[in-house]
C-alpha cells in the first residue's frame, strides 16, 4: 500500500490509535440512516448552556473573508489536504512527506538525492507551514542535519527559502518548495548563501567543497538510523534492513497499488454506462441487447 | 402404495433393511415382482405385448385412456399390486450402486423388466384419475429424491416419467386438482435440483423428450403456467425454472429451444401486463409526507406483492440466462409490458393514476438489479416517446406539479440519479451542460480548477441567515462532541483539528463548545464531511464506468454547440426546450407580496418575444397531447393549475425577463460581471423595497456584507491560473533537462494577468446565437426553481429536493461540479446557480425572521421537533436502545414551513459545504485503476 495514500485519507481525521478503536463505532461507520437522513442535526444538549460568545451580534460573527469564523480550521486543514494531494501528483522523484500526526501544519519529509555532488544523500527534513496559510510567508523546510550547502544554514538547518520571497495564494504551491530543495542539491547556487563558507569554497575551491560534501553527505547518513528529532507518530524513522518486518510489506508495495477504501468497502460498486464513447446519444453502445 | 407414500420415512426403512445382504433383497425383489406380474397379466388384454403400449398411443390425456381397461380390478388384486410394489420400491431405493458406478442389481433387474413402464400402464388401466396421478408423482418423486444410485439416466426409467409427465400437461391447467399441481411442481422441481448437479441428464431429457412428440423439453413447458403462481407452487416453479435458465445458459441447444420453441418469455412478460392490471390504480396514500412505496406498503398489497414476485423473477433468470434468452426476454418486457401498458398507464385520466403509476415506476426500478433489465426500463423513459413526448420530459415537466404527483416524481429522480447510469445522467444533466453554454466563454478553462482554499465552501457557509448563525443559537452538540483546535505542544508550530469523544452524556461540562482556544467549532459539520466523502468516493468509483470524464473538454463543447445540438433536439427530442416552460425564468421567489409588486413595479407590457413563443408552444404541447383526446380532463386540470400558478407568478416572472433582456443589451463588460452575480443583489434590493420601513439597519449591513463579498469574488477570479501549473508535471521535464527548471516562475515577479481568463474579455453571445437561451436543462432548471421555494414548501419537498442535491453534488464530473458548487463560475445571464437561488432562499428566511419576533424560538423549537423526528426514525432502524426517545418540548406545525425551511436550509449549506471541500481533494485524486 502507498504510505501516501492512507495519509491523504487519514491526515483530516486523525486520532490516536486508542481512539480509532474506541471513536470508530460512533462516528466513523456511518449511522443507520432513514431514507432522508441526510440532513445531520445535532442533539439536543439536556441543559443547554449559554454560550459565552451568544451575546455577540450577529455582523460581528462575519469575519473578515464574509465567512464564519468557526469554520477556518476546516478551510485551513482542507487547504493543506489539498496541498497534500498536489504533492501526490506531481511524484516528485527521490521525495517522501507525509504530515505530522500533531499538526497539518508540519510535514515530514526525506529527499532521496540519486546522483551528482550530493549522490547517494538521504536527507530528512520538516516543513513547517504557517497557520495563517495560504496567505502567510512561504512554508520553511529545515533540514534535520544541517548538511553541507552554501543554501542550508550551518546551524539551524534551514534551507531553500529564497526562491519564494513572497508566499502568493493559487500561484505558490507546496510540492513547489519540495522540489526546489530536491532540486538546490543538483544545481548548485551560490547567490545569497545562507551558508557563506560552502558558497565562497564552491566558487573558489570546487575541490574541497566536493571532499566536504562527502563528508556531510556521510554524517547525514550515519544519523540515519537515528531516532526522530520530533517525537510524533507519524514522524519518518529509519531502521536497518529486517526482513521479518520489512519484506511482507515490501511485497505488498509491489503487488498491487490501492486504495485503501477499496480494501474495506466490500463488494465493488459499478455505475451503468450504454453511452459509446465519442457519441453523446444514450444507449449508443452497440452491444445493446436488440429491442425492436 | 398411497399408505408407503404417506407413512413411509427413509429413516425407518433404512432400519429394517440395515444388515439385510443385498442378495436376500434381489430375491426378495423377484419373488414381489413376479407376484405383481401375475395380477398384471391376469388383466393384460394383450399379455405378450407390453412395449407396444409406448408413446404412440396418445397417453395425452385422462379421457382416452378408457378403452384400455379390461374389466375392473378387483379391489383385492389391486391393494396386493400397491403392496408388493410399495416394498419393491423401497428396496430399490435403498440399493447401493454396484461397483464402478454400475447398475445395483435390483435397478439392472428394473431396468431389464421394465418394471416401471409396466407399472404406468398397469395404472391407467385401472382409474386413471387424480388420486393415480398423485400416487405416480409422488412414488417419482420419492424415488428421484432418495436413490442412492442415478436413475434417469436408464430409459426403462426415464420413459414411464415421461409419460406420466406427459399425461399430465395434456389436461387444461384447472382441470388438475391443486393437489396434483402441487405434487407436479414438487416433482418438477425435483427434477431440475438432479439436472443441475447432473448436466449429462439434461441431454436424456431433451431427447426422450422428443420421442414423446409435441411435448418436447416437456420439465420446462409443464413449468411454465405455473410462472406467474402465487404462494409456494410458484415459488417452486420459478426456482425449478431458474436451474433450467442456469443450465441453459451453458447449453446452446437447450438455450436455443427455450428461445425459439417454447413461449416462456414471452408468457414471462405478458404475466408482467396481467399481473399489473390487477394493482390498484389509485393508491391510499397515508399521508402527506408518503411519497414513495416502501417495503412496508406495498407488503399490504398482495397484488403488488405477486407482481414484484414475476418483476425479480425477470430479473433473476436475465442474470442467469443464456444471453439469447435474456434478449428475447427483455425485448418482450419492453414490447409487452412497458410500451403497451406502463406508457398509457403513465398517462391516465386522473392526478391520483397517475400518481399511482409513478410510483409504481420507481418501485419497480428499486426492485430490479440487473443491468439488462435497467437497461429496459431505462431506454424506456429515456427513449420511448408516448404521444410523440419522451417518458423522460413527461417525467420532468410533472416535478412542478402541485399535490403529490410532484413528489412521487422527484423521488422517482431520486431513484434514477442514484443509479449511476450515464445514460440517465447525459439526459438529464450533461447533455445541456456539455455545450458549456451556460457558462461565460472566459470560464470553461476554469471548469476543472480546484478550489484549493475552500473558498466555495466559505461561500455557501456565508449565506447562512444571520437568525440561523451558529453564534446566535448555539447548535445543541451531538452526543457531546466537541472539538480541539490546540496549539501545537512544542509551541513551534500551530496544532490542528482533533475530535474527541465525551463519552460520558452526564459530563456538563461537556456542553461547552469552546475548548482549547477561542475558536468555535461546528461539529455536526465533521458529520457531513464524513458523508460528504463517502458519497462522493463512491459516486467516483461507480463513475469509472462512463464513457467520457464530461470535464468540458471530453466530450468537446465545440461538437454540441448550437447545430448539434438543434439537430438531436430535432430528431430526438422534439418539444424538450418547450416543456421547459415552468418557473425556471421567475428568478424572484413566488411570495413577493403581490399588492406591493403591483404598486411599486410597472409591468411591461409583454414579455420578451422568445420567451412568448416558448411559453406558447410549451403550453401548446403539453395541452395538445392531452386535449386531443378529450379523456384526459384531468390531467388538463393539473396543466391548469400549473399554468395559473404560473399566470400569479407571472408580474414577478415578467419583470425578471426585462430584467434579464436589460442585461443582454447593456454594454458587454458590465453585464458580463454583473450576470452572474446580479441576482442576489437585485433581489435583496427589490426585497428592500418590500420591508424597508422595518429593517432597514439589518438589511443593509446585509447588503453591504454581500456587496464585499461580491468585490471579494470578483477579486477571486483574477486568479485562476493555478490551473496551468497544476496541469503540467514538472517532473517530466526534470529528468532530461533538471537544471532548465525557472523556479523564478513561481515567484511573485512573474506576470501572471495574461494568462488569467477576464470575465471583461468575452462578449454575451446571444448575439451571435440568435434567440436561444443559454439553458442548463428543464431538470436542473425545475430543481431550482422548487428550491427557491423553499420557505413555502412543505418540509417533506425540501428533504426530497435538497437530497436529491445533494445526490447530483457528489457527481464528481466537472461540467456537474462546477455548476453547482464552484461558487466562482460566471454564468450566462438567463442561467440561475444554484449558489444564487440560495442567496435567494437566504434572503427570504431574513425577511420571514426580521418579520417574526418569535422566529429565534420558534427555530430553535423546529431544530428540537426535527432531531425528535430524526430519532424516531432512526429508532425505528435499530441502533439506539438506551436513549429513549426525544420529545421535542414544543411542537412547531408542520405548516410553519418556513421555520422548518430555515432549520433545513441551513443544514444543507453545511452539506454543500461539505461536498466542495472534499471533492477539492477526492476529485483530484489521480486515480490508479
């Protein structure tokens, strides 16, 4: 099963493993439903208690966007799902993400760099997404070991900001950033470094760069199997190989890619089609059963 | 032999013949035999001569058999024969097969004596009456049941059945007591369960079927008037039938036969016209809200029982029949059932039949699965034409009827649509959004875009009445939910969502809504979200079937424009665009208060020319097909007052066409803005004027609030282009050529206008296309034009109307999505969205709040006797025992419709909320089958 693809359809409706087991019942399956039970209300609290904001006019309730304010975190978690599906996508080669269990707001990722100076470079990073997105500044990537890149900040880790000095809604894109990291790596730049010592080597002295490349490239990778800088379950750890874990589900990665609604939902649902492809007439399929 | 049949159980025989060698019984089975065939003998005419009595002599029937006897049987030879036979049976029964498969002794012994046939005659000599037929079937019947060892395959056995079968299809059904019909069936059935474990007896049958003459595949004929039986004998008969079909379709001869030689279809079909002339034509209907036949109701009616009976039997055996077979037979059901009486029967004299009908129409199409019968039904209402009008445009001009007819029709569309069929779907919907006229040329690009922030959802969200707000009356919380927004715990980033369940009801403090932070959140809205996603994921999944993604450019708007499209309607759908003739063009709700309208709005003098000539030619159309034939009074009627609906609304409708001629005519920029969006705002204005003198201050910070949020939307369509770079991986191009990349692309630097579609750039096109009506069809055009109603509609016709919304929302075909749920889209002027009959419906509910001091009570009074509703509902399911039910404190009056609109409005905002946001993730899902 793609990792990807259980966290689109997990990320807006996370819980703790505890709760799954527990919440599932009660609002995951569907409840019986009559035939009109569509409309969802809410029950009836015993002794409903006055809300404090109750008292507020009703104008007041409109925020700035004409919408109401209690439905942001609903806008704010489908925006970064939707980002999410847009990295889906776009396949970026040799990258891996998935949000965090804690937050949509923080992305766990892994560049895999498969050739040129950096080759053979795993490096984990996070992307920390600003909570008044999308109109906030650009999302910041911060690289777990600060690798060695005159655009990754020696200390902090942080990297790849520059080519968004201005975050701007519909244009700028998630996958966007992701892939300028990946790509900073195979191109190097040298403008505005925020590690000036890797610029100034690289311009003047390519040759010791590359010795101090391999030997970053070698420490990121002897942290690999380090355990998560961010405690959270669904931070990306790596272990040595164990085929007691690893191969059945390798296997599974290879055997067959579905979705996992696909696994639950029990016997296949079909539409009905008689429409010829190409014609717009219905019942325009010639293998029609003949009716005179 | 009737004393053995009746008392006789295997278990005891089994017992008294366990440890008896199988020599002893051979003997045994002589010494009787021979015993029998000196009876037989003593009263044989002919003695030597026992093959020839064969088929040849016409053992049809009861009534010739009478020259054969030979003086009575005296009662005492008979009751030995019985005896002696009754035992020699039992000791075949319990034969074991010899080895290798090979005949027992006893059965060689049979078989080469011939017992059997023997026997047969032996009994029409004497009294061939019901009580011997009866005694055959069942020692048949016994014996085929409870052999240890196969015994049709031997001629000696399968022959005397035959001719016994025979004897009996030759009387009249009728004739045969019901106690042989119902031992026959039994037999029959019998037979069938041996040919479908047993495949090569089916070849034995067949043949010595043919030796018999006429009678050939004689299970089947005998089988078939029984089809269409009541009660357990017809229950038998359809499953015995149901092997065969299974069988068939294996076996090209056998299919073949049934097909061309014997009259199963089409008694199967024609059963379905005499078992549907004996349902009710009028329906009881129980109240109000009854607006389909559930399970319940028609279980009352045994007539509508027996016929859906036949309905699943047509639609099991065309599951299991050889494809010949099922052709034959849906091509009867059409020609036999559907044409002929279905197709007048929707056309009856009267509101009520017609009503009825409709109903039954949705039963049946709820009640059948397979896709050759949906087939049926469907080619039916999409493609047969009764009185030169489709099935369909009848279907969909009657949704605006008044009384039930209009509901019982909007839930047979509720069945329809949630068939997932692209031919339904094509006739109704797509077929008039595929030309993309509906739309501004500048927004086709637009079509696929995805709303990646919501903004639609916010839309849709924003139109909630203020008096509905839930800041004003706190939604009470479903059993306790409440929602954490949390900040992040390393306080580096900003925490999300987290649901958590209180499971404790008596927990107060559960009550509270706010947790965590200052942010209020909806929960129920989870709710809809949830369903929102399972509905449209498996919309999705039944959609991969379509032909063509309809996403505006497949199939391509440019073939369906105005030619093509003239010329189907021509050929294929005369009269459609003039059936349209309903509210779709009074885009101002109905409840305008009319003194008011009359004294503050001059009434031009006449409409716009075409939408006279639509009106007239509609009206033309429909009373033409009815007044022809004067029969059809009543239904004139219904048309009448419709039409006179029609004529009230027409000062409101009238100024509205100005209103929208008005449009065209103006310079092409401003109107092209303003079309889309106009209605709102001109609604609110005209409603201003109605209730300014007591709002004033409500309604213009409202419209003010509308005002913002239309500049808002306008600045929203700047920026579309996202499109292009969601449409083009750059991951294609990475791999040959990774560092041409211009990141500087994406940065803010680049100038981005050129590529966005102004809603300045394109002309109106009415211009161009002379007369015609940018339209989206007369189903969603009816469907809005009820919703605008939704104050005054009744609360049964707003669940109806918004689920069946609801339904078409979750379709996830662009050219359906983006017109009802991308709020953004720019529309022809003649064109209403569903976004702004909503601000409409909205508009409305202020007015009835802003009029009625108690509306705040009374709402939240309507929310609790709904949540009542909802749980008797549910109660009834299953599900919650502990709770008992809610007794809603104060009961609003079902007529205060619209206290319970409002409730119901702003629910479904939440809905469409709902779906918008999960098809901005699910619809873009690249999907991997």
């Amino acid at each position: 099963m793609n990792p990807f693809w259980s966290m689109s359809t997990n990320a807006g409706r996370k819980r703790s493993d505890g709760e799954e087991q527990v919440g599932q019942g009660e609002q995951k399956s569907s409840p019986a439903r009559p035939s009109f039970g569509k409309k969802q209300l809410p029950s009836i609290p015993k002794n409903a208690v006055p809300i404090t904001k109750a008292a507020s006019p009703a104008p007041s309730t409109q925020s700035a966007n004409g919408t109401h304010a209690s439905y942001g975190p609903f806008y704010l978690e489908y925006s970064l799902l939707a980002e999410f599906t847009l990295v889906i996508k776009q396949k970026l080669p040799g990258i891996y993400v998935q949000p965090s269990y804690r937050s949509a707001l923080m992305w766990f990722g892994v560049i895999f760099i498969r050739h040129g100076l950096y080759q053979d470079g795993v490096f984990k990073f996070t992307v920390y997404i600003p909570d008044n997105y999308p109109d906030g500044d650009c999302p910041r990537v911060v690289f777990d070991t600060p690798v060695f890149h005159p655009l990754v900040d020696p200390v902090s880790g942080a990297g790849v900001r520059r080519a968004f000095t201005k975050w701007r809604r519909n244009h700028n894109h998630i996958w966007q950033v992701l892939m300028y990291a990946r790509t900073v790596f195979y191109k190097i730049n040298t403008m505005d470094p925020l590690n000036p010592e890797a610029a100034v080597l690289y311009d003047k002295d390519i040759q010791l760069f590359k010795s101090k490349v391999v030997d970053s490239v070698k420490l990121c990778n002897s942290h690999l199997f380090d355990q998560p800088k961010i405690d959270d379950p669904y931070a990306i750890s790596f272990s040595p190989w164990n085929p007691a874990v690893h191969e059945e589900a390798k296997e599974k990665m290879f055997a067959h890619k579905r979705r996992p609604e696909d696994y639950n939902k029990g016997l296949p649902v079909s539409g009905l089609s008689w429409v010829k492809p190409g014609s717009t007439q219905p019942f325009s399929k010639e293998d029609n059963p003949l009716q005179t | 032999m009737t004393s053995m049949v009746a008392n006789g159980t295997r278990g005891d025989q089994s017992l008294v013949l366990k440890g008896v060698d199988p020599e002893t019984c051979m003997i045994v089975f002589k010494n009787h035999w021979a015993q029998v065939v000196k009876i037989l003998e003593k009263h044989d005419p002919l003695r030597s001569i026992v093959g020839g009595l064969g088929g040849g002599h016409g053992l049809g029937g009861g009534g010739g058999l009478g020259s054969f006897r030979f003086g009575p049987v005296p009662g005492d030879e008979a009751s030995a024969v019985q005896n002696y036979v009754e035992h020699m049976l039992f000791l075949l029964m319990e034969e074991e097969c010899g080895q290798n498969g090979a005949m027992g002794p006893i059965l060689e012994f049979v078989v080469m004596e011939n017992v059997l046939e023997r026997l047969f005659i032996w009994s029409l000599r004497r009294e061939f009456t019901d009580d011997m037929k009866l005694e055959q079937l069942k020692m048949y019947e016994m014996l085929i049941g409870q052999a240890r060892q196969p015994l049709l395959h031997h001629k000696p056995v399968l022959k005397p059945l035959m001719m016994l079968l025979s004897s009996c299809s030759g009387s009249p059904s009728g004739s045969s007591s019901s106690a042989v019909e119902t031992e026959l069936v039994l037999l029959l059935n019998q037979l069938c369960c041996v040919l479908a474990k047993d495949p090569s007896v089916l070849e034995l049958f067949f043949h010595t079927s043919e030796d018999q003459g006429a009678a050939n595949f004689l299970i089947f004929s005998l089988l078939i008037p029984f089809i269409h039986r009541e009660g357990s004998v017809g229950q038998q008969a359809r499953d015995a039938l149901l092997l065969i079909m299974a069988l068939s379709a294996e076996n090209h001869v056998v299919a073949k036969h049934i097909a061309e030689n014997t009259y199963f279809c089409p008694v199967l079909a024609t059963g379905l016209s005499g078992l549907y002339s004996s349902l009710p034509t009028k329906l009881d209907v129980p109240s109000e809200e009854w607006h389909c036949l559930h399970r319940e109701d028609w279980q009352q009616l045994p007539a509508l029982v027996q016929f859906l009976n036949s309905l699943e039997f047509c639609n099991a055996v065309i599951q299991v029949a050889h494809p010949s077979t099922r052709d034959q037979l849906v091509g009867y059901i059409h020609n036999g059932f559907l044409v002929p009486v279905l197709a007048p029967a929707l056309h009856k004299l009267t509101l009520e039949e017609v009503m009825t009908t409709t109903a039954y129409l949705d039963l049946f199409i709820r009640s059948i699965s397979e896709p050759a019968l949906l087939h049926t039904f469907l080619s039916f209402i999409l493609l047969h034409r009764h009185d030169n009008v489709h099935i369909l445009d009848t279907l969909v001009s009657r949704i605006n009827t008044p009384f039930q007819l209009g509901t019982v029709s909007l839930a047979l569309f509720r069945t329809l649509i949630g068939l997932f069929c692209e031919d339904v779907m094509l006739q109704l919907v797509f077929k008039y959004l595929i030309p993309c006229n509906h739309m501004m040329l500048s927004q086709r690009r637009v079509l696929r875009e995805r709303d990646c922030y919501s903004v639609s959802a916010a839309k849709f969200l924003a139109l909630t009445p203020s008096c509905c707000s839930p800041e004003v009356i706190p939604p009470p919380l479903r059993k306790l939910d409440s929602i954490l927004w949390s900040k992040g715990t390393d306080g580096s980033h900003i925490g999300t969502m987290e649901s958590k369940e209180v499971l404790s009801e008596e927990d107060d403090c559960g009550n509270s809504c706010v947790i965590g932070s200052e942010i209020y959140l909806d929960v129920s809205y989870l709710h809809y979200l949830y369903d929102a996603q399972n509905s449209i994921s498996h919309c999705m999944r039944a959609c991969r079937v379509w032909s063509a993604p309809y996403d505006g450019e497949n199939p391509p708007p440019e073939e369906y424009q105005r030619n093509t499209l003239e010329e189907a309607d021509l050929t294929a759908t005369p009269g459609l665009l003039e059936l349209e003739w309903d509210d779709s063009y009074d885009a101002c709700p109905t409840q305008l208060h009319p003194e008011e309208d009359q004294e503050t709005r001059p009434i031009p003098d006449e409409p716009p020319k075409h939408i006279q000539e639509l009106r007239r030619t509609a009206i033309m159309i429909v009373k033409g097909s009815y007044i022809e034939e004067s029969e059809f009074q009543n239904d004139v009627m219904v048309y009448n007052l419709v039409a006179q609906k029609d004529a009230h609304d027409s000062a409101a409708k009238q100024e509205m066409l100005d209103e929208s001629v008005t449009d065209q005519k103006t310079t092409n920029s401003e109107s092209s803005i303003s079309n889309g969006l106009s209605s709102p705002l001109d609604e609110m204005d005209s409603k201003k004027r109605g209730s300014q003198s007591n709002h004033k201050s409500l309604e213009g910070e409202d419209l003010v609030a509308q005002y913002e949020e239309l500049i808002r939307t306008l600045g929203a369509q700047h920026s579309p282009a996202k499109t292009d770079s969601e449409l083009k991986s750059p991951t294609d191009l990475m791999d040959e050529e990774e560092d041409e990349i211009d990141f500087n692309s994406f940065s803010p630097e680049t100038p981005e206008a050129e590529k966005l579609p102004s809603p300045f750039g394109t002309k109106p096109r009415s211009g161009s296309r002379g007369h015609a009506v940018p339209f989206t069809g007369p189903f969603l055009s009816v469907l809005l034009s009820r919703l605008e109603n939704m104050p005054s509609n009744s609360l049964h016709v707003n669940l109806l109307l918004t689920g069946i919304l609801a339904q078409l929302a979750a379709y996830p075909q662009p050219l359906l999505r983006s017109f009802l749920l991308n709020t953004n889209m720019v529309f022809q002027p003649s064109v209403r969205s569903l976004y702004q009959v909503l601000a409409s419906v909205k508009n409305q509910i202020e007015q009835c709040s802003a009029n009625n001091k108690d509306f705040p009570e009374l709402l939240t009074a309507a929310q609790h006797c709904l949540l009542a509703r909802e749980s008797s509902l549910r109660g009834q399911t299953d599900r919650i025992k502990t709770k008992p039910n809610i007794q809603p404190k104060t009961v609003v009056p079902l007529n205060k419709t619209e206290v319970y609109a409002a409730v119901l409005f702003t629910e479904f905002l939440k809905e469409l909320a709902a779906f918008a946001q999960e098809h901005s993730i699910l619809s873009h899902l690249p999907t991997e089958q």
